[in-house]
C-alpha cells in the first residue's frame, strides 16, 4: 500500500533566478527526512499530463544547479488546470505518485490556482472514487492536500515577504544595465530612457534608479502630477547645466499618469527630444532582467524558504490554513496564503482605481521612504533656501569597503539639500590629523554611487593617547560641528575614543555617528554592514569558477574566505554555492571534524562524486590552516581524488558595489544626515552607531559599544546568521539510498 507522504514540487508563472536553489533545498530537505520527493515538470500542465512530468528526484539529481537561471524542471502555461476537469486528472495524477504534498514556487495566480485544487480535493476525490477511477481505500490515505507557496517573482510584488526570488537578481540586470549606459551617455552628452518590469510595482524601477544614480523615475504606485514633462525637462536641464554630461530616466513597464494613462519610454523619450532638443534613446531591457545567473541573495534566501516549505508540510494538518513562506528580516517568516494573495491583489486594485495614496500605504515604510530619498538625491543642486551654519565632516576608516563611495555620495547631497556645510577627510584619521579636509559640493560626488573602494581614501588609525590633543586641534581648526564616520572596526574603535575623552577635550563633544561599512559583517548594532553583499557576491562568482574548473576531474577545492574571526562570508557563501562543509572560528575545527570530513569525502568519491567543495573562514583555526587541511586531505584521499586551494584574497574588497549594498548605504547615510541634523538643531551632543535590527534601522548610544562585542575575537556577540548553521549542514550531507520511490 503507497504511503500518503510523498512531496510534489512545481515552479509556474514567470521563471525566476533562484528557483533552482530553492527546488535544490526543497528535494533535499525532504530526502533528509526520508521523504520521497517529485518534480512535476511544465508546472501545472505536468500535472495534468502526468506520466513521465512526474518524476521522483534524489540527491544528486539537484547537485549543481543553483548557479542555474530559470527553472532546470520548466514552466508552462496550462489552460486546463483551470477546469475541473482539469484538475481531476491532476488530483488522480498526483495520488498515483503517492503525493499529497505540494510545494508550488510561482506568483500569485499560480499560488491562486493551487489553493482552489487544494480546496477542491476532497470533492475531486470522491467523484474518481465514484466514476472507478479510485478505490475508497485508496482515497482514503489522501484525506487532505497540504500546500506551501514560495514566491517567484522578479517585481517583488507580493505582500508576505522582504523579497521574492528573482528580484534581487533582476536588480542586479538593471543595474549594470544602467552603468553600462552611463558611460556611453556621458561620452555623447545624451539621454537614456530605460524601462524595466515592474506592471504594478515600482520596485525594480526605484530600487534600479537609486542603485544606478538616474536622474528621474516613473513608477504605477505614485505617477507624477499633471505637467510632470516640463517638470521633467526642467530638473534635466538644471542637471546639465550644473555639470552633468548625461541624463538617465527610469521607467517602470506599468508607468501611468493621474488619470490612468500609460506612459510609454517611446512617450518620454519624445518628449525629451522636442522639449529639451538633444538626443534621447530608449532601452527596454525586457527579458534579461530575467535571466541569468541567480544572485548570491537569491540563493541563500531561496535556499532557506525551500527548506522551511518542506518543514512546515511535514507538520501540516487539515486544519491549518496553507501558509506563504517568505522572509522578513533575513528571517523566515509563514503568513495565511491566500491572506497574501488578497493583500497583495489590493495594490493593483487601488492602483486601477487611481487610489494612488493608498498603493503606496500597501508598500512598505522603507519603500516611501526611499522614493523620498530617490527625490532629494535626483536634484540637480540642494533645495534649500537658507543655508544652516552647521559644518558637517565625513571621512572613511578602516578596511575599504563597496558602498563607502555610495555612503559619500548620499550624505553630502543629503546634508547640503538640508543646508550644512559638508566637509570631507582625506585618508581617515590620518588625514583629519594632518588637515586633509575639503568643502564637498554637489557635483564633487556625481558618479560616486557606483563606484568601488574609497575615493576619500582610509585608514586603521585609530587615534592613541598622543594623537587626542591633534584631533581636537584639527576639528577646532575646521571648525567641525558634527562627524560622520563611515567604516568598520577601526572606525568605530576611533570614534569610540573620541566618546570616552569628551570631559577632557571639549571639541569632541560634537555629534558623532558611525555608518557600518565593512565586508566582514562584523560590526554590532546591525545584521549587514555595507560591503558585505558585494563581497559575498564575488565569493560566489569565484566558487562557480572553481566548480566549473573542478567538475572534468575528481578534485576537492578548499577555498579560504576573508572575515577575520566572523564567519559570515564563509557560512553564506557556502550556502549559496552549494559546499559540502564549512568551517568557522565561531564553532572551532578538531581533528575529530577533520577525520569524519574525510571520510564523508571519501565515500562521496567512491560513490561518483567529482567535485568537493569546502570553505575556510580565513581565521577559523590558528594551527589547522588551509595548507594543513589540504595536506590532509591530499594524504587520506590517495589516488581517489587530488585537492587544490584557493584563497580568494582582496578580490572579496573589490569591486562595484552591488545594489543592496547602494540601495542600503544611501538608506543608512540618510538616517545619519537626519541624526546629525537633529542633535545639531537641539544644540545636544549624542554619539551613536547605526545599523539594520530585524529589518528596522536603529540607531544605539556609542557608549553601549563595549557591551555588544566580543572584544577579543572583533565580532558582535549577537551574529543572527549562526542560527542557519544547522540547515547549512542538512543539506550539505552526502545520500545515497533515499531516491523517491
């Protein structure tokens, strides 16, 4: 007699990057819990078709795909799922591959059409019981169809989730698609209009335009008031006039006006030649915002809803509602299904009725908020009238980080656009020290939000005993009324110090606060600090290199990852690229790990295995280091594979910044403006150091710096990611023996 616990899993409605690996964590999460799984191919045609679209996967069935765009088990459009009968012989489909578990990765008509199967099942059960084309007995063992959606979806358009797989890969498209065409516009003094997906959502659109420092940006949710073209050509000219050799505007694909007409590029493009009389092209970027390579977030965060969808189908009951599983504060989160669905159908519903005030309330705080931000920055000169007598300095500090530049770039636009002199420091502390300072105008950061490194320069100087009395000289000299530090360790060690000497030097009793810049992730008081997106994207990149490189022979690769003591770089990047084991200073290496992971390795190869990926934390271990393991591995493994290593280096510090690490630099320089700002106004004196806490930016007294860190190891004593570790390892472990049956 089948056992009613087999687990079917579909991807339908538009691909996505990132739907790979979450099909990879779903198969193996539930083979890790001795439960068949099956692919239904062609979405929910597959499912009514039957026969060989529903075929049982095992282990290494779904080994490397998840550097794999699209979907490997296919999508399809399917008309007669959306009759009964239709769904009748899905039902009888499913229950002949023992399957009564669902996971369906799509949007929400896909996740629509499963929970109306799902609700029909028990009447589509009784009717092939009826016609004979079931037994009762049969029937019996499937008394309820238990379903989990996952979104797949690269607008991130659905409520119930921080992102939806795909979109934060789309935003990567759109962002080199913009930085690629900034500097052929610039070469030609033009205009580019580019239009990206989004039909009742801005995401892409205004995520795009402040990742790509656009001049304009249309979006369905808030369209702009009546007049907006001469607006439009008027913000475009002030720009051109102020120095800028290009002009971009970003147009989301549902774009319309007050009165619910579409705005096309073809529209804006037009008006730009006959309004502004110089050359405007239009790229619509189309598909490739679809394609490729999944980002290293798509596929941590994919990895972890796969995971939780086959976790919460295996404690599933008739009675509990079908849930959604997302991520909300890098957490994994479950709401009510067809709660989401209904929540997020509202935002297309008050946009079609032209309740625009009400799209944007259905969008997130941090959404309105940034297309404020998007706002202010776009300007082509400050907007204020009257000009405060605040001077505010900013300088770099520590190690350099992608997203330094972005941070620049937003606070001095942000504090001159709030009426401040803005002061920038050349060289860190050093360079404050030596009196490397520079009145920052407007147009001095044009271009500075793509750009990699540091352009003000940096150091690890943090200031001794001997250095105070010159620090204090320099800001009395400059005559400095608020200090922005934007960098790691150092940087708030440096600022830290100025706190603690305040009774003995009067000029540090100025308005202090620290932006967290540092690959390393390894500052407290916020889960990601900037840089560490770009870094762990070029980790991955490299490690799909590596694999590639390895795959034509029997090789183990150890790869050596940055991060001093703080494991994160290693345990994402090692979830993200599929890797076998992981080893982190946080839980410590012995010879007793190293021997199980050799012959777990061993057992690999002799099974067929051609490829084992391991990832070292640079500071995992002081004696077993890199050449060690390798050493090691190179003995026990014999002639059964040959090991190699590869430590990756400063090439994780380089870079473009990615557009999380943009998107959040401008976002957390904005709330340090607004601090600095308002400590200024009120003639106080608070020192502080900002960061993102459960999705929420916070900003702490720079006096609880000692209390939140580990001070001998450099890292925070609350690291949120440590609670991935055990999933990290459930699906990196070798099966054999647990295909579907």
């Amino acid at each position: 007699m089948m056992l009613s616990t087999g687990i079917g899993v579909l991807t339908s409605g538009g691909d996505a990057p990132g739907m790979n690996a979450a099909l990879r964590a779903v198969v193996r999460t539930a083979l890790s819990r001795s439960v068949p799984v099956y692919a239904i191919y062609e979405g929910y045609r597959g499912m009514v078709e039957g026969g060989d679209r529903i075929r049982p996967l095992g282990w290494d069935d779904v080994g490397g795909i998840m550097h794999r765009g699209g979907t490997i088990i296919g999508t399809a459009r399917c008309r007669e799922f959306r009759t009964r009968e239709g769904r009748l012989q899905a039902a009888a489909n499913l229950i002949a591959h023992g399957i009564n578990r669902l996971v369906v990765i799509g949007g929400d008509g896909s996740l629509t059409g499963a929970d109306t199967f799902r609700r029909e099942w028990s009447s589509l059960l009784a009717e092939l019981v009826e016609t004979g084309k079931l037994s009762r007995d049969t029937a019996a063992q499937y008394p309820f169809l238990a379903l989990v959606g996952l979104v797949g979806s690269i607008d991130n358009d659905f409520y119930g989730t921080d992102m939806t797989i795909g979109a934060d890969s789309a935003l990567h498209r759109i962002t080199a698609a913009i930085d690629a065409l900034v500097s052929t516009a610039a070469s030609h003094q033009r205009t580019f209009v580019v239009e990206v997906m989004g039909r009742h959502c801005g995401y892409l659109a205004l995520m795009g335009a402040i990742a790509g420092g656009a001049d304009y940006v249309l979006i369905p949710e808030n369209p702009p008031e009546p007049g907006w073209e001469d607006r439009m050509c008027t913000l475009l000219r002030a720009g051109r006039a102020s120095g800028r050799r290009e002009s971009i505007v970003v147009i989301a694909e549902g774009a319309r006006d007050r009165d619910g007409n579409p705005i096309s590029a073809d529209y804006v493009r037009r008006v730009l030649e006959e309004r502004m009389g110089e050359d405007a092209r239009v790229t619509i970027l189309g598909h490739v915002q679809r394609g490729g390579t999944p980002s290293a977030f798509d596929r941590w965060m994919s990895t972890l809803v796969g995971y939780a969808a086959v976790e919460e189908l295996l404690s599933a009951t008739p009675e509990r509602e079908p849930q959604l599983i997302g991520m909300r504060y890098h957490r994994i989160t479950r709401q009510p299904l067809m709660y989401c669905v209904e929540q997020t159908q509202q935002v297309a519903t008050a946009i079609n009725a032209g309740d625009y005030q009400r799209a944007m309330e259905l969008r997130s705080g941090s959404f309105k908020e940034m297309f404020q931000t998007f706002q202010a920055l776009s300007s082509a000169l400050p907007s204020v009238t009257r000009a405060r007598k605040s001077r505010i300095a900013l300088l770099h500090a520590g190690g350099p980080a992608p997203g330094m530049n972005t941070a620049v770039r937003a606070a001095v636009r942000l504090g001159l656009d709030q009426g401040h002199t803005m002061l920038v420091v050349r060289n860190g502390f050093d360079g404050l020290i030596a009196g490397e300072i520079d009145e920052c105008e407007w147009q001095a950061v044009d271009g500075w939000g793509a750009m990699g490194g540091a352009e003000l320069g940096t150091s690890r100087r943090v200031p001794a005993a001997e250095d105070l009395a010159a620090v204090a000289q320099a800001l009395t000299r400059h005559r400095i009324d608020g200090l922005l530090v934007i960098g790691g360790w150092n940087g708030y060690q440096a600022a830290h110090r100025l706190y603690q000497e305040r009774a003995a030097y009067e000029p540090f009793n100025i308005p202090i606060i620290c932006l967290p810049a540092s690959i390393n992730n390894d500052l407290p008081g916020s889960e990601l600090s900037i840089g560490a997106d770009t870094a762990l994207n070029a980790i991955v990149e490299a490690l799909d290199r590596i694999k590639q490189s390895a795959v034509a022979v029997r090789r183990t690769f150890v790869v050596e990852v940055m991060g001093r003591y703080c494991g994160y770089l290693a345990l994402m990047g090692g979830m993200a690229s599929g890797a076998e084991r992981v080893y982190l200073h946080e839980e410590g290496v012995t010879l007793d790990d190293l021997r199980a992971d050799i012959q777990t390795m061993i057992e690999g190869f002799r099974h067929g295995k051609r490829l084992s990926l391991i990832i070292r934390n640079e500071y995992a271990n002081r004696l077993y280091t890199t050449d060690v393991i390798c050493a090691l591995f190179e003995e026990e493994g014999k002639d059964l594979f040959d090991v190699r290593r590869a430590v990756l280096g400063h090439l994780q510090q380089g870079g473009s910044p990615s557009p999380y690490d943009r998107i959040q630099a401008t976002r957390l320089a904005a709330r340090c403006i607004h601090f600095l700002s308002e400590e200024l106004d009120r003639g106080t004196a608070a020192a502080a150091f900002i960061g993102f806490v459960n999705g929420k930016v916070r900003v702490f007294d720079l006096g609880e710096l000692p209390h939140m860190v580990d001070a001998a190891f450099r890292r925070p004593k609350d690291q949120w990611w440590l609670e991935l570790v055990p999933i990290v390892r459930a699906l990196a472990q070798q099966k054999y023996d647990t295909r579907g049956a």
